[in-house]
C-alpha cells in the first residue's frame, strides 16, 4: 500500500514538472538559458502553474467523486463553465507570455503572442499592448490547457475507479468460489460418514426398525450437500432439516453419558439463510463435546425471530486424541462466508471460557 501511494506521489510530481517545463521550452531559444531563471522568478509563472493545479486537484478530489459519480450532472457541468468562464478572462499563459521577461527586456510582439486569434487590430506601443486591446483577444491555449486538464483528470479517475471495482469483483469471485470449494470439500466430516455407515451397519446386522430411516436421512443430508445449495442462499427450512438429519444420526452413537438439547423455534416460512453456514458449528460440537468416561451436556438451539435468525451452542471442551487441523480451517471458512453473504449484517462471538465452548450468531434478514 505504502509503494502504491509513493508511485503514484512520485508520478504526479514528474508529470507536474514535465507540464511547468512546457512554457520555459516555449518562451526560450537558442541561447537563452539564462532566462529560465528570470523567468522561474516571475510570479505570472507560479500563478500559471498553480492555476492549473488547482483546477486539476479540484476536479480530481471534489468535482468527479461529490458530483460527476453521484450523477449530479447539472451541478458538475455548472461548475465548470463557470470555471472555464475564469480560465477565459483571466487568461493565465497569455498573463505568462505577455509579463515574463525577455530577451532584452521587450515584450513579444502583439503578432507573435502564442494563442491568439488573428484578424484582430493590432495596436502596439513600447510597453505592450493597450489592456483595452488585449482584452478583445481570446487565449486559446488557456482554453486548450483547461480542457486538456479537465480531461486528464476525468480519465484518470474513471479508470483508477474501474481498477478498484475490477479488484473487488475479483477478488469476490475468488473468495466465493474458495468457500464453496472449502464446504462443499469439508463441512461434512468424512469420520461423521464412516462412523455412519458403521452405526447403520451395526444396526442393519441386529435388524433394528430405524435402519431404513437412518439410512434415507443419511441419504437427505448427501443430496443437500452435494446438489441442493449450489446457491447462495436456501430455504430455512431446508437447512432446519438437513441439520435436524444430521443430529439424528449423530445421537446413534451418544452413550448414557450424553445428554443432547437440540430445539429450533420460530417461523421457518419466507426465510432464507447461506446453506451450511451452521453446519461447521454443528459439527464441532460433536467431535469435541462428547466423552465416554464424563457426564457432558450438549446445547443446540436455532431461532427464527422476525428479522433475524439466531444460533447457540455449547458443549464442554475434551480432548481429542488425533486432532486435526480441519476444525480450525472450517471456522475460518465459514467467517469468510459470513463476511462476504452476511456483510455487517451479522455478529459472531465464541469463547472458550471455563472450559465450554460457545458460539452465538445472529443473521440479519
């Protein structure tokens, strides 16, 4: 960030310069070198200079972002008619090239004044031109200049505005498509699908009633996941149930150690949430909140008020034999996702205190 803004100083500072040094090739010769200086002194010179700077860094910083982007066109076009108006009767390089020193100490003959329309009289006397006479003259080259200036500007802040925004769609392009890869890859934990298998297996083998249906909801939560939230955006409801699946299933290997609270209250209806912007919460309540050798409560509760949607869950923390890195990479995922669907529209807080983890989430509608 720092080189950006030191390139783009420097760039300005070389482009003022290339721009200031126009009128002292202009107004010199061939053996003339000792008039730069008489000439950097002269106070028409700096008032030349600063004009257009000004008129540049006006239009840049309060003209283009205040009027011109918010369509405020009327009061952006009135502006600078009144500021050409000024440019045409204060004539800033007609003042420079009349009243900066020359060669001998003469003014430029009234023929050779740069920017001038011919046809006009020509009345010169030692001293120059009566005002009276040069006020009938018109400066083009001022006009010139302030076009070219205005332009410039325009230019440059519309494409530096196009970057920007080519940026933002980038890099939303790139961080939505490494979400969806991330859960579409991870929130359902492959040892949550084994672990599955295994307990339908089990189940299958002592012919339990519940086999069938653990096997269909098993089957819901595979459909969901890989073909139904291609979206941005899914049904409450659909989510409701898939998370409701995937509890079901995870109470098939609780012990009597276990006690599960799982409620979900509220409207479903008409609302819409991020698809599995939950389950990684949900997740990691069971792979880190459950113990065969310690009473453990574990605390699910989904909330769908009128505007907004709330999630809490805790459970103790114990300790997991082979840790993997996957939780902490699927909360990361998961803020991103937050960040970039629910954008200062959502708040988020989880601590570990006395040894529980807790989350709470709220989602604005």
């Amino acid at each position: 960030m720092f080189q950006m803004r030191a390139y783009n100083v420097i760039i300005h500072i070389a482009g003022w310069l290339i721009f200031l040094s126009l009128p002292l090739l202009f107004m010199t010769g061939q053996n003339e070198g000792r008039q730069i200086l008489s000439i950097l002194s002269s106070s028409y010179y700096w008032w030349f200079g600063l004009c257009y700077i000004f008129l540049f860094y006006f239009h840049t910083y309060f003209l283009v972002p205040q009027l011109f982007l918010k369509k405020k066109f009327i009061g952006y076009v009135a502006i600078l008619v009144l500021l050409l108006v000024l440019v045409f009767y204060v004539k800033p390089f007609d003042m420079l090239f009349t009243n900066a020193p020359r060669a001998g100490g003469t003014p430029p003959p009234v023929g050779d004044m740069p920017g001038m329309i011919p046809g006009l009289p020509e009345v010169f006397e030692p001293g120059g031109p009566p005002h009276g006479e040069r006020g009938n003259q018109i400066d083009i080259i001022s006009i010139f200049l302030f076009l070219m200036v205005i332009a410039l500007s325009l230019a440059i802040e519309i494409t530096q505005r196009w970057r920007i925004t080519e940026q933002r769609v980038s890099r939303a392009e790139a961080d939505r498509a490494n979400a969806e890869l991330s859960f579409l890859k991870a929130q359902i934990n492959p040892h949550f699908l084994f672990n599955t298998l295994n307990n339908i297996y089990s189940m299958a083998i002592t012919k339990n009633e519940n086999t069938a249906a653990s096997i269909m909801k098993l089957s819901n939560i595979m459909r969901y996941v890989t073909d139904d939230v291609t979206d941005d955006y899914v049904s409450l409801q659909s989510e409701i149930d898939c998370i409701a699946d995937y509890v079901d299933l995870q109470r098939l290997r609780l012990g009597k150690k276990v006690r599960l609270e799982f409620e979900v209250s509220g409207e479903l209806e008409n609302k819409i949430i991020a698809p599995l912007i939950l389950m990684t919460f949900i997740e990691n309540v069971f792979k880190y909140g459950l113990s065969n050798h310690e009473q453990s409560v574990i605390t699910i509760k989904i909330a769908a008020e009128q505007k907004s949607i709330t999630f809490f869950s805790r459970n103790k923390i114990f300790p997991v034999i082979k840790q993997m890195d996957r939780s902490g990479i699927g909360i990361v995922n998961t803020k991103k996702r937050l960040e970039h669907l629910y954008h200062n529209r959502y708040f988020l807080d989880i601590n570990t205190d006395d040894g529980f983890f807790t989350v709470q989430l709220t989602l604005q509608g």
